[in-house]
C-alpha cells in the first residue's frame, strides 16, 4: 500500500467510502451524543464529560491513534489528545473538535430527547449532533475513508476540548504551558459551518468575547412593596435600568467607548434569509442598523444571558435588595476584548441610577480572530470542497460566535495556517431547543476534509 505524500487517491472512489461509513457514523454519533457532556457541575455532573473524554480517547485508540491521553486542563476539565503519525516527510495536520456541548435549556421544547440521536425529516437530533461532537465524527470518517484508498498522506494530530462551550480557557491555558503539543503546518477547526446548507464556506473571522456578571445592591434585605415601595430603592429596577443603558433606541450594542461603526466588505447576509434561519416572527423588526452582515460579524453585539430574580410564580411584593445579571459583549476582529471588557465594566457602573452599589466580575473572555485566506492550505480546501460539492465554489464569510482557542493558536503559532469548516449551518440551529446535523452535510464535509488531507501534502511535496 502506498503511503507517500504524494499517492493520490480517486475522488469518485474516495466519495463512495465515505458514503459506506455514514452508517458508522451515525451509531457513533448517537453514542457521543448520549453523554449529557455540559462542562458545568451545577448542571450535569462531571462524571457525564469524564465519560465523553474516555469514549472520545478509545475511539482515537482504535483508530492507531499514538501517545491518547486525556489531558487535566486547569479549568477542571479534560480534553483528549492523540497522534498518529504519518509518512517520513509529510507535513503535520491538527485537527480540533469538542465533545462537551451547550445545557438543552427547556428540554420539554424538545420534539424528541436532547440527548438521544433522532432522525427526523431528513435530519439527525440531538444537543451536539452539529455543535461539536459531530465535529469529532466528520474528523474520523475522513481519516477512516483515507486509510481504504492508500492510507493518511500526512501526521495528524487530535485535540478534542472539554470545556470550550463554556469559554473557561483551560485548553488555551494547557496550550500555552505546552507549547509543543499542538505545533503544525496547518489545524482545521471542525467547529465552524457552512453558510448555508450546502454551500462550502470556511469562517474567516471570528469574533471575540467577554462575558460578564453584574450584581447591583441596593438594601440590606427585601422589604415589603407596600409599606416602603416608592422610596426604597429597588435593585431589580437598577438593574433593569443598567441593562437597557446597553443599546440604543434601534437595538444596537452601546457601550461607552466602544467603537461600533464596522463594515463587512464580504459575504453578505440578506435580511430576508435571516429573518427566516433566525425564526423572527412576523411584524418583529430586526435590531441595529447597518447590513445584517455588519451586525453580525463586524459589530460588537451585547446579550443578556440571563438574570437573578425571583419567578412570577410565586413572587412576593418585595422591594428588592439585590439582583445580578449574566452579560455577554462579542467584540470584532480589530478589537481587543481585554480593553472591551474595562469599556464595559466601567459603562455598567457609571450607569447604575440611585448610587445604586454594582460590582462587576469577568466570568470568560476570548479575543476575535482573522484567519489568512491567501495561505497555500486555503487553496487546497477550495479545490476539495469544489469536488465535494459539485457546482459550488468555497465562500468565505464571518462568523458572530467565538472560538478563544482559534487566537491562543495563532499566537502560539504564528506560521501555522488555520481553516474553520464545520457542520453548524443555520438549520442546526446551534445552541436552541431541536439541535441537528444534516447527514449531507456530515458526509460532504468528511469528504472535503479527505480530499483537503491529501491536496495539502501534495501542495508541502
């Protein structure tokens, strides 16, 4: 068999293996996405993610993969390492996914179980099924493919995180101690997503993030709505009055300081597809101004995660006396989310009414992220995703949401490329009730990356 970098394997043949492993595919995906991996203990225990990293390492095992092992990052959590090396010569490729995935938030909004994989109407469900675990799966279906027609044209190593949903930075941190764990000519992100359902696009940009909460005191204890509402000041006002001070009349992000008057000059989003893959209801206007493509990928844009106070059901007429506010600000490539978190930490205090008391603590941060889409490995995806998806040319676009990571590993390599591709198009409908994978584009997109593996280690000689 012949494994030097420069066996060039049949496409045609190549996409009718992938084809043949989707079966495969599926019973592990439904395996992975059975482990209710949220990096969060007040939610799901850890044994859960314990269980996700140890399935995730055998998997790598059973694959050839050399030196598995599940690496203690400081936020607490594992992420799974493995090697498998290839021809003398060939370039090293990382590629990356995460096993640990978002809460199912109301799990009776669910059509079926969040965390039993369900085929339905074309579609895979299941919280992970796109966002990331399917991510790990796209990975070894193409390695699988590659070794049936020739073998792996080139090393690869395997990272597959524990906590990136929840933006606590223990890989980075894990990255940044060992520098020489992750080094390669190029990573591809599996974390990522098309533009739209079959359309290729690799993500380009990133934007960063910081995530806040704010608690705002005002009282020693609740008091009684009827004996000392009117004078005493209530905290869950303040509050609401803080988090209003965050935008304008129109909806745009306002933070002191903070420039918001970006321009996206590719890919654009028109208004109408939006409305549509964001499920708007009619009458309901968007929010901001500038293109939908500006606001999402050029912009910062602040969110209210969620915040403490008690439930209409069951709610007593009290005067509150404190209240707090989980707070979210993605900030765009060009703009440091250190300097975005003072702006506005230092906008939530100065926007307190009634020397309302407010203490603001940094929960996460990340900064954006700008890939070179000139590099020699961005050619080579180009020319794999043409042939995985007849009739379409790669498309690079923004991406809102933020991968911290991507950032730690451009510092940390410098002369490294790095491509996002992924299976997080609009109807997966990441992070919402009724996650899904489109099994099409699960196949099309481990073909891409096959074809990628073997273009690139033709391309390095």
């Amino acid at each position: 068999m012949d494994t030097s970098p420069t066996h060039q394997p049949d496409p045609a043949a190549l996409a009718t293996t992938v084809a043949s492993l989707q079966p495969r595919a599926k019973a592990e995906l439904a395996e992975l996405v059975a482990f209710k991996s949220v990096a969060d203990e007040a939610q799901f225990p850890k044994s859960e993610c314990e269980a996700a990293a140890a399935w995730v390492a055998g998997a790598l095992r059973s694959e050839g993969f050399e030196d598995v092992a599940l690496l203690d990052t400081p936020d607490g959590t594992q992420s799974v390492y493995g090697i498998l090396p290839g021809p003398a010569g060939a370039p090293t490729v990382l590629l990356y996914a995460h096993y640990d995935v978002q809460p199912p938030l109301d799990e009776a909004a669910w059509i079926s179980p969040p965390f039993e994989l369900t085929e339905r109407d074309g579609r895979w469900y299941g919280r992970g099924a796109a966002d990331c675990k399917g991510g790990f799966i796209m990975h070894l279906t193409a390695l699988r493919a590659l070794k049936e027609h020739g073998g792996i044209p080139v090393t690869v190593k395997m990272i597959v995180e524990g906590s990136e949903e929840q933006g606590t930075g223990g890989l980075q941190q894990y990255a940044e101690a060992h520098p020489e764990l992750l080094t390669a000519d190029t990573i591809v992100i599996g974390d990522a997503g098309n533009f739209r359902l079959g359309l290729p696009t690799v993500t380009a940009t990133l934007r960063g993030m910081t995530l806040v909460r704010v608690q705002v005191d005002t009282l020693e204890g609740n008091l009684h709505s009827g004996m000392f509402g009117g004078a005493a000041p209530d905290a869950l006002a303040a509050l609401i009055r803080i988090l209003d001070s965050l935008r304008a009349e129109d909806g745009s992000t306002t933070v002191d300081g903070l420039e918001a008057g970006g321009v996206w000059e590719g890919l654009q989003y028109p208004e109408e597809d939006f409305r549509k893959d964001a499920k708007v209801l009619d009458g309901v206007s968007l929010i901001g101004s500038g293109t939908v493509a500006d606001r999402l990928w050029a912009r910062p844009a602040v969110t209210v995660l969620g915040i403490d106070c008690p439930p209409v059901v069951g709610a007593t007429p009290s005067v509150h006396a404190g209240a707090r506010a989980l707070i979210s600000l993605r900030v765009p490539p060009g703009m440091d989310a250190a300097e975005a978190t003072k702006l506005l930490a230092a906008h939530l205090e100065a926007a307190a009414p009634w020397d309302a008391r407010v203490s603001v603590d940094q929960v996460g941060q990340g900064q954006p992220f700008q890939a070179d889409t000139q590099s020699p490995a961005y050619a080579s995806m180009a020319e794999a995703m043409q042939v995985a998806y007849p009739g379409e040319e790669m498309q690079t676009a923004g991406m809102g949401g933020s991968i911290p990571l991507c950032n730690t590993l451009a510092s940390l390599y410098p002369e490294t490329e790095i491509l996002l591709i992924g299976l997080s198009e609009p109807e997966a409908q990441i992070h919402a009730v009724n996650e899904s994978v489109s099994p099409e584009e699960l196949e099309r997109l481990s073909l891409a990356e096959a074809l990628f593996l073997v273009n690139y280690a033709r391309s390095k000689g």
